[in-house]
C-alpha cells in the first residue's frame, strides 16, 4: 500500500487489498439484524399461503390474547389510518399514449392477496418466538379464487385478472424504433432468421436476508428507519412522501452493512413501512428480519420474459433488421423500476454492438399472481444480450457463415454511434476486447482440447458472446422524458480536517462492491493524500447530503464523479487560500498532487497547511471566502456509460447424463478506466458466477395451477457453488469513457450480462453434431438428455 | 422452532428409559434432518434426547469379513478411516460425497438410516453390501429394515446401535447428485460377493431397492455391458421438479454402469 504523491502515477490503477474485508473475514461486519435498540420489539408477518384469494374476514382476538404480543395489525388499520401505497418508481407509457395500469400496492393487503407470500398481517411482540407463536394463532379467511401463474397462463383465452383494471391482465403495450423501416428490411432480405427465447425466473438470494428496524422517537416526534437498502435516501423519499407522510426531515434511513443486494434491496418494500408505522403504534423500536423462505417468497424476483425475434440478414451475413416481440412478467404488483427493466433498460440494447439500420421492439408486460419482478443484476441487459447472441449463432449457422466472421461483418467501429433504439454509445472497440478473448482463451489450441475431450467420452463445445450494455445511469433530463419519477445524479461530500485527513461522504452505497477502498483510492489519488487518511462514509441520510445509491453498475461513474466534483472544488478553494498565504495572484498557483505551487519558483503550501489556515483563519482571504474546506458536488452524467465485451466459453457435456460443465471461461471486458483491478475482478468473478447459475442451474418454478412457489429453499432453487465453475480467465482492454472525469464504464453487472449466452452457445455447439438446435435455460441434465435423446429420434 | 427439554444420557439404556417417560420425544443424532424440521416448525418435540453422549454408540469394528459401524459414528468419520478405506472404499467414498463438509461433520450413520431418507446415499450401501441393523433389541435384516418413504421397521422407541456390512470382494457407489440439494437424484451402489452381486439403488423411487434383474446379469458376468440389454421401468420411480420418472430410469442403468466400472478399476479387494 504505497501512498502516492506524484501527479503521473497516481493511486488509481492500484490493486489495493480492500479495506472492509477485515471486518467483513473477521464476523465484525455489522448489519441490520445485528442493531439492538433498548425495549426492542418484534415483528412476524402473517403471510398469504394462496396465490389468489379474496378476504372474507380476519381474526385476530386470539392471536392479540397470546403472550408478550404487543400489536396485531391488518389492512384495516392501514386503511383507518389513511396510509399510502408503496409507489412505482417508472412510468411506462403503451402505444396508444394512455398509462401503463397502476395498481394500489399496500403495505398490508385488505381484502384480495394476489401472490404467495403476500402480507396480511403484521404481529408485534416482546420477542420473536412470542410473535410467530401469536402469528400461527391470526385466523384468515380466504375465498380462493383461481391464480395466473406465468405469463402464457396470464395472456390466454378468459384467464382469470389479477386486477380488475388491468384487461386481459396487460400492464402496458409499448414499443421502440421504427416498424415500417423493420418491415421494408425484412422484405428485402436475403434470409429471416427467427428465435424464440425464454429468460428464466430468477430469485436474488442475497446472503443478508432483508431485515428492517423502524424506531419512532415520540419525544422528538422522529422516526428512524434501519434497513438493508442499496439506496437509503431513495427509501426516505419514497416512504416519507407516498406512504407514511412523514416529512422528511423527520426521518432518518440508515443502510449499515448490507450482505449483497443484486438489485433486490434496491427497491421500497412494505416491511420497511410496516416496522416504522407500527413502531409509532406500540411505542417501541420493532424489528423484521426475513427467514430465508420468507427471501424466497418476497424479495423482488429477477428476468421472466419471453422474446420472439426475426433477424433480416443480407447473403453476406450483414444484419439488416430486427424485430423483437417481448413479453414480460410484472408479477402481482408494479416494484419500484419493474416497468423500465424490459423496456427502457432491455430493449435500447437491442442493437448491441451491431451496425442493425433498423429495429423494432414490441414490449407487452402482464400481471401475474407471482411476486413482483424487478432489476436483477444486469436488469434488462443480460435479456437483450441472450437474445441476441443466441440469434446472431442462429443466423451464422443458417448462413454457413463462422460465428466470429457474422460478429466482426457487422461490429460497429465508428464512435460516437447512434442506434435505432435511442441510445448514443460514446466510445468501444469490440475488435479488440474480442481478439482479447480468443488469445487469452487459446482459441487455436480449442481443435485439441475438443478431440481430448472426445477421448473421455465427452462432447466439447465453445460458444461466444459478444454483448455491449448500458450502464452508469443515467442523465436525469433523458430518464425523465423515459417516464422516470426520480433523477439519477449521484452527491458526494469531501471534508479535508484541519490536520489535512480526509472523510468522504457519498450517495453511493456499497453492500459488497468495495467503495470503502475503490472511493478512498479515487480521493487520495485526486487530492495527493495518503491512502489511511482518507475514510469513506456512506448509508446514513444523516450523514450524507442525498442520494441515489447503488444500481445499474453506477458507483464509480457517477457517485466517483460527484467525488471527482466535489475534490476539485476543494483544490479551487485551496488555490485561493494558497495564494493568499503564499502573497502571489490566484493564477500563479499551480496545484500539483497534494500541493499548491507558485509557478517558476519552490515556493509552496501543501494541502495540510492550506486546510489548517482554512480552520484557523488568522491569516485568511476571509474577504473572499469562507472558512473551513468542505464541498459538496452533485453530478448527473451526460450519457449512460457502454461497458462492452467477449465472453468465451467452454463446455463439456456428458452425453449419457446431460450434466454440462463449464471447463473454461473466459472473459475480456472494457469496463473503461480501472481504478482497482483487484476489485475489478471479484465483481467479475462475482458476476460470472451468477451468469453460469443462470445459464444452467437456476429457476424459480410456480405451479401452473396453484400458484404456489415450487422451489421455495435450497433443496430445490439452484444455486451456483465454487466447485461449479471454472478458474476464470479475465482480461480488459480499455477504451476511455468519453463524457465523465474518471473515464470509467462501470463493471457489476458485466460477468451477468455476457456468460449466460456464452454459455449456451458452448452447449449447442457441442450438441450440434447430435442435431439439437435449440435448449432453454437453465440447461438442466435433464433437459440436455432430453434434447440429446429427441434429436436422436429424429434423425 | 419451539422450547424443548434437552437430555444427554449417557447408556443406550437411560436413553431408552428417558423415551418412555416424556411426552413427545425425538432422538437427536447429529440433527442434520431433525433441526431443519425442529426450525419450520415441522415438528414440535417435548423433548430432545440426544445419543452423542453414549460412547457404545461409537466405533469402527472388523470382525472377519464383516465391519460393525456405530450408529453414532459421522459421515466424516467413515470417510477419513483408514482401516475402511483399504477394506471398504466404496463405503467410504460414498461417506465422502454426502451433503456437504458441515454435514459430514455432525451427521450420523444411525440418524442417516433411521430417518430413512428416500434420496439419503447410506440405504444404497446397507443394501447392496446386506447389512444388518443391530438395535436395542434384535437384530433386522437389510431387505427388512427399509419399509417406505421415510418409514422403516423400528418402533417407535427402537434405538439403532450400530450397522454391520459384509465386505464385499468389490464395490463401487456412483451417485448422480442433485445439484441444489447435494442429495442423490439416483445413488447405485453395486457389491460383488463370492456368491453373487447385490444393485442397492437409492434416490429414485419411494424407498430404496433392489435390482433383481441386474443382480442376476452382474452375478453372471461383472462387466458394465452385462446389463446393455437391461432397462428400468420407469412406473414405480419419483416425478418431481428435479427429475422425471424415465429420466430416473435412464439414470438407475447408467449409474449401476459406472458403479460396475467403478469397482471394475478398484480391483479385487479378497
């Protein structure tokens, strides 16, 4: 750990150990449920067991005569006390101009559940087991009434509505790019090629389960709220305006320690509101903390659409047009930025890294008695680059054109480039982060690997993935012209101490990513300050000035920005001190990397002393400024940033079983500017693993009929594990971001983007020579053996 | 979970008794199986009765051509001796590739086959390599002992002491595991005796099995494609989200394939 003071070889770039991991490795990490306020109270939620019912009636006598219960609380006193909705965050408008359908989505539900797991109750106790025993003993009565299940279920012939509002169970039809230009493009083409896909239902499973501890200060007539959020600020705005009309400033949000989010602790959920509304009903701080099958039923799932694409293609393989008929699932309820994940976020990157003249998307979103769907990490993006890489191998296959040859005909290689989906990438190469791959992955020696493999008795297949993604969201004028509700800048405080230390205080809040270290690095490096005298806070609104946390691989583009902001002004202001202290003009002073200079001599001030003069202002341009040396930024990005890549994989498949396993992968990724390699590529790993869990272990299966939650534990949902995956291979190739100081793309979500389509490539190459065409996710055994055994019958 | 009384005798004898004094009792093993049905609530025990306190319930004993393991003995345990390891790998082996580390650390070979798991890997070996159960009072025969889904011939307030296996020329366990839960989808073990070979298959159907009919091909020649003409019914096996029925089936024949080539590249052990 080497601090830097010199200007060319600053801190970024550094593969620091991160700092947080000590407390983290050591159990000293402290998290919501850690948090013990004196008089704690508990709550458990009486939860729908159905997955569409109607409420006759609901007693609660016993369960309120049950020991140590403190509270028993239903819709009704919700209703009695006229408190709002948790609220969407993103209006999606349909074709014809009217508004997606909105349902009420309450806190507690009054008189029709609509999913497993909905809450209908909430009991409040001296302790946890007084509470569940009190919770068993909350009578309900339900009218079942028949439930939709997935999406086909939803849209077929007289199915049964989720919301009496919401016709033939449709949210919002919408669309993007122009038809009339698509249909010209495949009239003309040489070839249509056609894909149907289906992203599996995906379940977060953070391994924090969500917890929540509201405390009303009746004294100070002040809540406070501790939760498991990836946006404090975005809770307090959400909860205190539209649900418990709190006024803010009575409200505080702390988000301490949080144990992975993946987009699932993104989102305002009603046990955040239920905790501080009932805190204030019994008097005392009362606390939620999930059961994992409570996770499992309740966090915001991830993906479930269906896309239906035609790809026109000229002879040589140059892409023409596309069209995309996307069907997404919403669930029961709209979740904060539900609507924009297969719209704004998915079906912009349908050009992906593709010179495509022409696109259409159709996107028709439905509601569903399942649990709301909302962003999983990558949120839209991994939709559009499965859909299309599967594609663009479909196509090089119907051609007889080789699957690299397709991609680089068709690569866009002028910059900036303006889709047809809205989106203007900035800078890339995609040439060079895919030949990136094939060196790193030893593509030429992949003809012996193949012929090794087939003398175990295994098939091999290598597949590819060349995706670009839209991330660092995003400008707050554009998202707000989208149907947005909220602007997406970042804000960011640094404080230099009179002794010349430094804290940092930042919107962006980190649950895992490494900004304790990845932050301090960008402000030592910025301010020429020792990387131990620099601390990173974060997760607090009463700490931090505002907001907009942690989603869409934004951290560093944006919330490293306002930093980058924020610590210039604080070199604006020290220049005027410096140049007072040292008798010279403002523009004689000359800032080097943690000192003032005056030009042409060895005169100078270094930070420290600049910041002391500004805390004892003896000696002090008080005429012209003010004391002490603190700045605030708040920056809104210019554009979305265009992290792009090639995945490579390899796979074996057992032909006798269908167990798939990945033997090598390989990914080469332009995240843009590093600021610490090391963390760099665990959120690479992180999201490579997710990728290959996707790709062929995880689904979360609701019965057709019931409604109910097939794979509701670990018995059953798969998760990816260590020994499933590979030692990974990952290299960059840098191309700047063009329109922010750090010139960083971003890189959480790039590992979930690009491996799950490489992935399945790799399997239908290596099953292509049986004559299987087509496989859905997760590549199961089973369904690998079934395809495997069907395209033996049929030859 | 809800409050219980804990006891910890220390003889089979004082577990015995402490049995018929409470009202609802349950034997505590390693409580691999127990405590995530004690924590959803599933069941609801006056009392717990722990049997890691009892020192008869442990060892590892070979008397001839028989091992005689203690019920209280843990997966890790079997996996790491030495002794079973050079007489028994198969068994060992099949030890090693239960659940996971934290299992294999607390989990018992008695709690494993009283519970009687259908997708639990220890019926396939009591099968295959003819153990017989020793208890507080008799002794039960392999075929006896597995009656049903999670339902075996002990009464109710029968404590197993240990498993006796016969230890077979060759043997071999191959287990096709699930990928969420680590439990066996199907799990063949296949031993080879002087006097013919025994197909123990665990996973697939209601309870563990016999395979009759591939028995009697391996008894004829113990080789993999000794049974190419054979095919598992897939009428009687489990359909769930994990695996259907004919997928099952396929899987019975091919892992009771490679337990064959498994044992084959072992060698003769007698």
């Amino acid at each position: 750990m080497k601090p830097n003071a010199s200007q060319d070889s600053r801190m970024v770039g550094d593969a620091l150990p991160r700092r947080e991991d000590r407390r983290f490795v050591t159990g000293a990490g402290r998290y919501v449920d850690d948090l013990v306020l004196p008089d704690q109270a508990y709550a458990v939620l009486v939860r729908s067991p159905h997955a569409h019912a109607t409420i006759r009636a609901i007693s609660t006598e016993t369960a309120k005569a049950s020991p140590g219960v403190l509270g028993v609380f239903t819709g009704q006193d919700v209703a009695a006390d006229k408190v709002g909705g948790i609220p969407c965050g993103w209006l999606v408008k349909s074709k014809d101009g009217t508004n997606m359908v909105e349902p009420p989505h309450p806190m507690l539900v009054l008189d029709r559940v609509r999913c497993v797991g909905d809450q209908v109750a909430v009991v409040v106790a001296e302790s946890k087991a007084a509470a569940r025993e009190a919770a068993m003993l909350v009578e309900v009565d339900y009218d079942i009434l028949p439930a939709v299940a997935s999406i086909q279920a939803a849209l077929s012939d007289g199915a049964q509505t989720v919301w009496d509002q919401a016709k033939n169970n449709v949210c919002f039809d919408w669309d993007l790019g122009d038809k009339t230009a698509v249909k010209a493009a495949m009239n003309r083409a040489h070839k249509v090629v056609e894909l149907t896909v289906r992203q599996n239902r995906l379940i977060p499973n953070a391994i924090e389960p969500r917890a929540a501890l509201g405390h009303y200060d009746a004294a100070n007539d002040h809540y406070t709220l501790y939760t498991t959020s990836q946006n404090p600020h975005l809770i307090r705005l959400l909860m205190a305006a539209f649900v418990l009309g709190i006024p803010e400033h009575r409200l505080r949000v702390v988000a301490p320690d949080v144990g992975g989010g993946f987009g699932s602790k993104i989102y305002h959920y009603a046990e955040e509101a239920i905790v501080t509304w009932a805190s204030k009903k019994v008097g005392r701080p009362v606390k939620w903390t999930a059961e994992r099958s409570e996770s499992f039923m309740s966090d915001a799932h991830g993906r479930d659409t269906v896309m239906k694409a035609h790809l026109a293609v000229d002879k040589d393989g140059t892409f023409l047009g596309l069209c995309v008929h996307n069907l997404a699932n919403m669930g029961a309820y709209l979740s904060t930025f539900g609507p924009s994940i297969p719209t704004y976020l998915s079906a912009t990157l349908m050009a992906g890294c593709y010179t495509t003249p022409a696109i259409y998307v159709e996107v028709k979103a439905v509601f569903t008695n399942t649990v709301p769907v909302d962003a999983y990490r990558g949120a839209g993006r991994p939709e559009a680059a499965y859909l299309l890489e599967r594609l663009v191998d479909k196509a090089a296959k119907e051609l007889g054109m080789d699957r690299l040859e397709i991609r680089r005909r068709n690569f866009i290689r002028e910059f900036p480039y303006k889709t047809p989906v809205a989106l203007e990438y900035d800078t890339g190469n995609y040439d060079a982060t895919l030949d990136l791959a094939l060196s790193v992955g030893d593509y030429n020696g992949y003809a012996a690997r193949r012929e090794a493999s087939k003398s175990r008795g295994k098939l091999r297949g290598i597949g590819f993935s060349t995706y670009v993604e839209a991330c660092g969201i995003a400008p707050s004028a554009l998202v707000g012209q989208l149907g947005a509700r909220a602007g997406l800048y970042e804000a960011a405080t640094v404080r230099v101490h009179p002794t010349g230390s430094v804290s940092v205080f930042t919107g962006s809040h980190s649950h895992g990513q490494g900004h304790e270290t990845t932050f301090a690095q960008l402000v030592a490096g910025h301010l020429g300050v020792p990387f131990d005298n620099v601390d990173v806070v974060h997760g607090d609104t009463d700490r931090i000035p505002f907001g907009m946390g942690t989603y869409g691989s934004r951290s560093l583009s944006v919330g490293g920005s306002a930093l980058v902001k924020a610590a210039d002004k604080i070199i604006a202001k020290g220049k005027t001190i410096a140049a007072h202290l040292l008798q010279v003009a403002e523009t004689d002073v000359e800032w080097h990397c943690g000192e003032f200079r005056v030009r042409g001599t060895a005169q100078k001030k270094t930070l420290g002393e600049v910041a002391f003069a500004a805390y004892v202002p003896h000696n002090y341009p008080i005429d012209k400024i003010e004391p002490g040396l603190e700045e605030t930024a708040f920056y809104d990005p210019k554009n979305f940033t265009f992290p792009a890549g090639c995945h490579l994989c390899e796979v074996e498949v057992d032909p006798e079983t269908g167990v798939v396993e990945v033997v090598n992968l390989v990914a080469a990724d332009d995240v843009g500017v590093i600021v610490n390699p090391l963390v760099v590529d665990g959120q690479l790993h992180g999201g490579l693993v997710q990728g290959i869990g996707q790709a062929l272990y995880e689904e979360a299966v609701y019965d057709e009929d019931s409604g109910q939650l097939l794979t509701g534990s670990y018995l059953n949902y798969g998760m990816p594990r260590a020994s499933d995956v590979p030692s990974f291979k990952v290299g960059t190739h840098a191309t700047v971001c063009a329109h922010n100081p750090i010139g960083s793309k971003g890189v959480g979500e790039v590992g979930a983007i690009g491996c799950p389509p490489a992935v399945m490539n790799a399997i239908l190459d290596a099953l292509a020579p049986l004559g299987v065409t087509d496989l859905s996710m997760p590549a199961t055994p089973e369904k690998v053996w079934r395809a495997i055994t069907a395209a033996k019958t049929a030859q | 979970m809800r409050d219980f009384q804990f006891h910890r005798p220390s003889t089979v004898a004082e577990a015995k008794k402490l049995l018929g004094q409470c009202e609802a009792a349950k034997l505590l093993s390693g409580g691999q199986s127990l405590l995530p049905v004690l924590k959803l609530d599933m069941a609801q025990p006056s009392d717990l009765i722990s049997l890691s306190g009892i020192a008869s319930l442990r060892g590892i004993r070979f008397d001839g051509n028989r091992v005689e393991i203690g019920a209280g003995v843990t997966h890790a345990e079997v996996a790491a001796s030495m002794d079973l390891q050079k007489r028994v790998p198969s068994l060992t082996k099949l030890a090693d590739g239960i659940a996971d580390p934290q299992v294999r650390n607390r989990g018992t070979l008695g709690g494993s086959l009283a519970h009687a798991d259908p997708a639990a890997d220890y019926p396939a070996a009591v099968l295959a390599l003819s153990a017989t159960i020793k208890t507080d009072r008799r002794t039960i025969a392999a075929d006896d002992f597995f009656v049903g889904i999670f339902e075996t011939a002990l009464a109710s307030d029968e404590i197993i002491e240990s498993c006796c296996f016969q230890i077979p020329r060759r043997a071999a366990y191959a287990k096709f595991a699930s990928h969420a839960s680590r439990y066996a989808v199907v799990g063949v073990m296949v031993a080879q005796f002087a006097d013919g070979v025994r197909v123990g298959v665990t996973g697939a159907g209601p309870s563990v099995f016999r395979w009759k009919e591939a028995e009697a091909a391996l008894s004829n020649r113990f080789a993999p494609d000794a049974i190419n003409a054979l095919c598992y019914h897939p009428d009687d096996l489990t359909s769930s989200l994990e695996a259907s029925a004919e997928y099952r089936a396929h899987l019975v024949k091919a892992m009771t394939q490679r337990a064959v080539t498994n044992a084959l590249q072992q060698g003769g052990l007698s």
